[in-house]
C-alpha cells in the first residue's frame, strides 16, 4: 500500500472522487514499463509498493533514502513510511532517473538536506572486494519462500561471490516485527489523515481502501508510541548490521510472479515479501529481476543500502545485472 495518488497542486476530494488502494495503477505502470511502452514511471512506496510491482513485472523499482526524493504533491497515507521513487527498465535508466528527481525540497517537511546526484558514477565498477550481508533467516525462517525463490537467491550469491564480493549472513528482526511496527505506524497515521473524510463520506472510499484504513481508528496513542520506539530500535539493528558490511541482499517477494488474471494467487501472494523492513527504517531499497520460474513469470531480489548510498546499490545493481542479462529480457511481443 502506497500513498493515494500524485497531485498537482493541494490534493483534496472533490464530489463524485473515489479514492482507491495505489496497488492496481501502480502494478499498470510497471507493466507498461516492463513492455515497453513508455521507457520510466514514477511510484509511491509506504509499505513496498514500487518494489512489488517491479518484483512482479521483472523491472527495476528503486525506494530511495527516507526524504531524497520529494513527496510533495502525493497524497500521503503515511508521514513516517512515505516515499517516492523510479520504475525502469534497467539499472542504469533507474540510476539516471534518480538524479533527476533527487534533492532537497523546503516545501516537503520531511524532505533531506543531503548531497545528491551521480548515482550512475560507479556502475561499472564491479563488486570484487565489496562485503554484502545476506539476510537469509527473511525467507528461510520468517517466512518459508517458495523454492523456485530460494534457488534463485542462493543463484545471486553464488554469482556475486564469484565476481569477487564477500558474502557475510547478516540477522536483523524478524519480519513479523518489521510487519507489526510498519502496521501499527501506517494504520495510525492514515487515520489521522483520512479520518475526517472516512467519517463524512465513506463511499468515496474504495471497499478495499475502507478496510484497511478503518484499522486506524482502533489505534491508541500508547500503540503508537510503542511502535514508533521499536522502530528506533530497528534503526538501530540496521546501522549496526551496516558496520561490518557494505550492502545488504535478501527476498523481495517470496513467490514467484502471479498472473495478473488470477486473482486469488495474486491476494495470496501480496502479502508474502521482505519489502516492509525498509519503509520502517528508511534505508534504500532496490528490487529487481533474480530470474525467470519455469512458468517464465519473474523471481525477485532486493538490494539494501546504507542512507544515501543509492549508488552503491546501483554499482551492485549492475553487477548483477549484467551478469544475469536481466537487462535483455523482455515480454513477448503481442
């Protein structure tokens, strides 16, 4: 779930307005990208949603830094969990988008003041000497993933150890705590942002959007706090993994891509990824193609980064990219 949709100007719901779930036009504009039909798109992420369409799609989605990218003019859904960020064919496209889009904005309260730009630098660098912490309890403990799915993680590994990285395990919390505090924080802030119109006029509401936002008001002040000290805590767990490694690896979706016509397979699915973790902590994340399932529909793999690495997320990117040929698989042709 990701912010509502991109405005112009104040956003506001106007009579006949029916606000839905970002999932459905978010999984359009990863399609369209992936066939070729527009070269770049932009998506809203809160809890994974431009990293399961490019999951799915077999495209590269990048959320970037918590406040590198600017998100005014989005609807929010969630101040703490918000972010903005590229959809693209390859790594490269992702990386020149970035720098488009990157810096600082004093009219986005939650905007960084960081240094920006140059994120294609080193993409040709290679990963010889690099160390990257794969985090494998996410698929093989939290959350058993399919086995097409583990195959191809260890696939990623094992290449990226031969192009000369260091591969270290790497635990952080589970993802049913990630999932939790990412519940509870997102589930509050909604509320507090969508309330007055859910209470007004509800039937401007998708069902699905109704459902889920209507959790918020259940919410106490005290579950929030609590939620928001975990988080710091988290934070913390992922600063401390980033003292002995570089970047981090592990699953982004645990299956392997349903059809976008089987509905049920879909609804089963969405909820089984390792994608959550990085809304919470506000780290980079990148999802990209591990492969292709016998049934030639895309297996993923994420990539995380230090604040404000997005390059070497990139440089990683790449490697694997270029060694897979993720870059030359296309759909079909119709």
């Amino acid at each position: 779930m990701g912010p509502a949709s991109i405005c112009h100007g104040r956003p506001r719901a106007t009579r006949g307005t029916r606000i839905i779930t970002p999932a459905g036009r978010l999984r359009d504009r990863a399609a369209g990208v992936a066939a070729g039909l527009f070269p770049l798109a932009l998506g809203s992420d809160t809890g994974g949603s431009i990293r399961n369409p490019a999951s799915a799609c077999g495209i590269v989605g990048l959320k970037p830094t918590y406040g590198l990218v600017s998100r005014r003019g989005v609807f929010p859904l969630s101040f703490t969990l918000d972010h903005v960020g590229p959809l693209t064919r390859t790594v490269a496209d992702n990386a020149l988008m970035l720098d488009v889009i990157a810096g600082h904005d004093p009219l986005d309260p939650g905007s960084a003041v960081a240094s920006a730009g140059h994120y294609a630098s080193g993409l040709e660098r290679g990963v010889r000497g690099l160390r990257i912490g794969f985090i494998q309890h996410f698929h093989e403990t939290d959350m058993l993933a399919d086995p097409e799915v583990a195959g191809a993680l260890a696939n990623v590994a094992q290449t990226l150890q031969g192009l000369g990285a260091e591969l270290r395990e790497v635990h952080l919390p589970t993802l049913g705590e990630f999932g939790a505090v990412n519940r509870v924080i997102l589930q509050s802030e909604a509320w507090a942002i969508h309330g007055p119109w859910l209470r007004e006029r509800p039937g401007d509401y998708g069902q699905l959007a109704r459902r889920r936002l209507m959790a918020g008001a259940f919410m106490t002040a005290g579950d929030y706090v609590q939620a928001s000290r975990r988080r710091l805590q988290m934070i913390a767990a992922v600063e401390e993994a980033f003292r002995e490694v570089d970047v981090l690896f592990c699953a982004s979706a645990m299956d392997p891509a349903s059809r976008i016509d089987d509905a049920a397979e879909t609804e089963r699915t969405y909820p089984r990824q390792a994608r959550t973790p990085f809304n919470v902590t506000g780290h980079p994340a990148l999802a990209m193609m591990a492969g292709l399932s016998p049934g030639g529909l895309p297996l993923s793999v994420q990539f995380v980064g230090r604040y404000f690495a997005e390059a070497a997320l990139f440089q990683i990117a790449r490697a694997w990219e270029q060694q897979a040929g993720t870059d030359q698989k296309h759909p079909p042709a119709m």
